[in-house]
C-alpha cells in the first residue's frame, strides 16, 4: 500500500460541515476606490531589501530531475521539526536519488518517493514522528490577514508562512496552499516520514490543514511539475513506471560546495512592504480592475519569492 493513501482519503474531509468559529465575527466590506490602490506587483518590484529575508541553505531541498529541471523547496522547521529533520537524512543518504515523481493528481497534488518500494530508511530517521500538524502560538510573531477565513479562526502570515491559528487553543499551523509541500502517509495514526512528499499544485486543499504535516513550498521549478501530464489511474497515479518522472538527486543546499549554492529572498511578512501588498492584493486597481474585491482569501495572497542573482 502507497503510504500516500490516507492523503487521498483526507480528501473526503471536505465534504464535512461545521458550525463557525464563535469569535469570528462579521468584517465589514470596505473596499478603498480602485485608484487609489497599489498593484501588488509594483510593490514587490519597489520594495526595499530590508522587505526581504534570505532563505537559509540549511532549510533549502534542492531536487535535480533528470530531465534537467531543477525544483528547489524551502523547508520549516519551526512547524515541523522532526519531519524536516527527517527530510535532511533522507536528504544526505540519496533517498530521492533515481526515485521518481509517480502521481500528479489534477487539481490536487504531485507526489514524489519510492512509491512501494520496500527500501529501509537511512539512519537518523524517525520512523514515527508526532503528528507535526501544528504548533504553540507562542513564539510567532504573527501579522492577521484582517479578513474571514472557513477553516480557521484566524489566519494569517508568522515568517513569511501562511498561517492559521487559534488563539483560544494557543494553537497555530501552517496551511496547505498553492505550492506547499507536504508529508505523505497512510492511515492514522501513521504520520509520515517525509520520505514521500507532495506539493499543492490545484485550489489550495485547506481540508488538509492539521490532518498532515506541511514541511514547506516551492519556491523554483514549479512549472516543470505541474505540467507533467496527470495520472490515468485513480488518485492521479501513473499507471506505466516508463512514465514517472526520475529524479536525478536531491539535496541540501547548505551541503553544496558555496558556489554551486542557488539562492532565495522571500519578503518579510511584517514589512511595510507586505502590508503594501496585502492591501494591493484586497484592492485592486490600475486599468483593469473597475471594481477592487475589498478582501482576500489566505491562499491568494502567497508570500511573494525571489531567486537573488549576484
């Protein structure tokens, strides 16, 4: 059995139904007039470098196809410690090396691993991590989106990560949105190694948020994945192996010789800069939008990434 079933069967969580959150109460609609706001591209084009933050090679997973893409993914610790750390030993002993991309599932996710295989796990690797679903609210620093959210009683942006939270529960966690990566396991209470990973590559699978450790998002490649042709087979699957994507090696970034090192900038989510661009992304305006939305949902407001070129 592929340890990404249970993935596959989250996703029936949708279908449920609850009653709203009690403390999230109406937001009025304001929209401001469509010419006085900022397009969010002007503001990442203009904004200052101290709006931006370095990606860290120690938490760069740098995944080489042999079809010459190259897919780099900044991983998070701070929510999921023991998973990142189990990604770093899969990582340094070559797990993903001739592994392969087997399912790209459309509007759901690509899903990379051993599949089936019955390979035993580096050393290092915790063959039964908690359930990294979420985290203490404190210690983030957390910047509220400022409008309603269906799956969370807040939601915001802690670290340049998308955020739900509970301040009752003192609870927070990372949310499944466009191009988040997350661990694939199979049936509770199993909860993953970080062996076989997927990315969001459809309408974000919020349904997922707190049923599956998030580890990360892809900040480079992305395209070269979601354009892979989807699976035949149910769940997205690849039926045909001679069709799977191989992967030619990923690694660590910090583990690179300096030189070979890609780097990354993603915008600091307590800039101005960002607030700029949350306003932009509620309101906007320019020639084309006559009439701004006066709101955003989580995951149409990605953090904005760059690769920095020296």
């Amino acid at each position: 059995m592929r340890i990404s079933l249970a993935l596959a069967l989250a996703a029936s969580l949708a279908s449920c139904t609850e009653t709203p959150p009690a403390n999230q109460g109406p937001v009025a609609w304001r929209p401001i007039p469509a010419t006085n706001a900022v397009e969010p591209s002007e503001t990442v084009t203009k904004a200052p470098a101290s709006a931006w933050r370095p990606v860290d090679p120690e938490n760069l997973l740098i995944m080489d196809l042999k079809n010459g893409a190259r897919i780099a993914i900044e991983l998070a610790p701070q929510f999921a410690p023991i998973h990142v750390a189990n990604i770093h030993a899969f990582a340094k002993a070559g797990w993903w090396n001739n592994a392969a991309i087997y399912r790209v599932q459309d509007n759901y996710v690509v899903q990379w691993g051993n599949g089936d295989a019955e390979n035993p796990l580096p050393a290092g690797v915790v063959k039964t991590p908690p359930a990294e679903y979420d985290r203490p609210l404190q210690g983030l620093a957390i910047r509220p989106l400022g409008y309603p959210d269906s799956y969370a009683p807040m939601v915001g942006h802690a670290d340049g990560w998308p955020v739900g939270y509970d301040p009752n529960s003192g609870r927070a966690w990372l949310t499944h949105c466009y191009a988040s990566v997350g661990v694939g396991r199979d049936l509770a209470p199993d909860t993953g190694t970080g062996g076989e990973l997927y990315a969001v590559i459809g309408h974000a699978p919020r349904h997922l948020d707190l049923n599956i450790a998030t580890v990360g998002r892809v900040l480079e490649g992305f395209d070269r994945m979601t354009s892979i042709p989807r699976g035949t087979e149910a769940l997205g699957f690849i039926k045909d192996a001679a069709n799977h994507v191989p992967i030619a090696r990923a690694v660590i970034a910090a583990d690179l010789p300096v030189a070979q090192r890609p780097s990354y900038e993603v915008m600091r989510t307590d800039s101005p800069a960002f607030a700029a661009f949350i306003k932009g992304r509620a309101n906007r305006g320019g020639t084309f939008f006559q009439r701004p939305a006066g709101g955003v949902d989580l995951c149409n407001a990605l953090v904005p990434t760059r690769k920095k070129t020296i």
